[in-house]
C-alpha cells in the first residue's frame, strides 16, 4: 500500500470534499483506492475509480457513479463533494453525477481514522474493502487536497489548476506531493512547479 497513515483532519465533519490529480499510462485506469476506515466502520468513506466509473461507500451507504472514459493516458482531475444530503463527483470541473445521501449515512466523520491512498483493489465484501499490499498501484498523484465543507461547482472550476495557498480558509489538508522523481518523467497539469508522486514508490506521510 502506497500511504497508510492516521488522519484526524476531517473530525466530526458532515460536510467535506477532497480532490486530486490522477495519472496512468494507460487510456483504462488501473483501480485507484483511498479509503479512510476505522476499526467499527471499515467503510468511513472509502472511493474505487477504475476507466469510467467509481464505486464508493460512505458510512455504509454504497453507490457508483459514472463518467467519461479517457480517451489516452493522462491527467485527470476528481473530487468528491459531500453534504448530510448529496454525495457529488466531479471529472476535470464537470459534475459526472451526484446521489442522495440517505439519512443513516449522514453522520458526521470520526474523530480518527485510518487513511489508505493508493492501494490496488482485492476486494470489495459485504462490509469492507480490502487492497492487496503486494499489488500497489503503478500510477501517479499530485494535488491531493481536503477541505471542511462542500465545494461548489463554481469552487471546483475555480481551484482545478490552482496551488492553493495554505492559509485558505476550509482547507485541512494539501499534499503537493513533490520532489518525487525525476523531472523528466512529467509533471501535473495542476502543479508545474512540483513533480507528482508515483504511488507505488510512495512512503507515508502524516495526516
């Protein structure tokens, strides 16, 4: 597994987003994972995106929501958006698709949890989502970023090729990921300035 790591950034939350950058060098993605669990909850928020589509559950509620497939490899952009009522999914600034988030899936985030980024999926049972620490994912991230409230479509235009400072208010989170690999290797179209993080490299960080 590519990041494990603690993560207490979202604690409490009932409205949040995360977004990033994402690359293989294949026109069909290979399953990209993160997945923030905890030992009651294995499925706290846990995201698959494979070519066309992405499976998700969120406290237990479960759905897939769909979007163009690539037509070459490349950069794209994902973020999750999500409020006690809707969960939304954003593909390069356009919304793919939203769900309605039932009641029983609408509390609040713990307080600690367990993130995984970067897996390749083994599973996905009745209950959980499980990755294969000997499978990890051979692609690229850059711009992984969180924030404490629901981004507008508006936001998620306006920040999908930005570095966003540090300072802005609701964001939690924001890991460049630079400094990775060698430059010729490329860069994100959201961070010219920085190299993305090849996740099957990656070491872990601290959330």
């Amino acid at each position: 597994i590519a990041i494990n790591t603690h993560f207490t950034a979202l604690a409490g939350a009932r409205n949040f987003s995360v977004e990033y950058w994402f690359y293989t060098r294949s026109a069909v993605f290979e399953p990209m994972a993160f997945i923030f669990s905890t030992p009651e909850n294995p499925e706290t928020f846990a995201v698959v995106t494979c070519a066309n589509y992405s499976i998700y559950a969120l406290l237990g509620f479960r759905s897939t929501l769909g979007f163009p497939a690539p037509r070459a490899p490349g950069w794209r952009h994902f973020a999750w958006a999500v409020s006690p009522a809707s969960v939304a999914l954003y593909v390069d600034g356009v919304r793919a698709g939203t769900d309605h988030r039932p009641e029983d899936a609408a509390g609040a985030f713990p307080d600690e949890v367990t993130l995984l980024l970067g897996g390749y999926l083994a599973g996905f049972g009745e209950n959980s989502v499980a990755l294969d620490p000997s499978l990890s994912l051979r692609g690229y991230i850059d711009e992984l970023r969180m924030w404490n409230y629901t981004l507008t479509d508006a936001q998620v235009q306006h920040n999908l090729r930005l570095r966003v400072p540090e300072n802005t208010a609701g964001l939690v989170v924001q890991w460049h990921f630079d400094d990775e690999l060698d430059p010729s290797d490329g860069f994100s179209a959201a961070s010219a300035q920085g190299i993305p993080l090849f996740l099957a490299d990656a070491g872990n960080l601290d959330g």
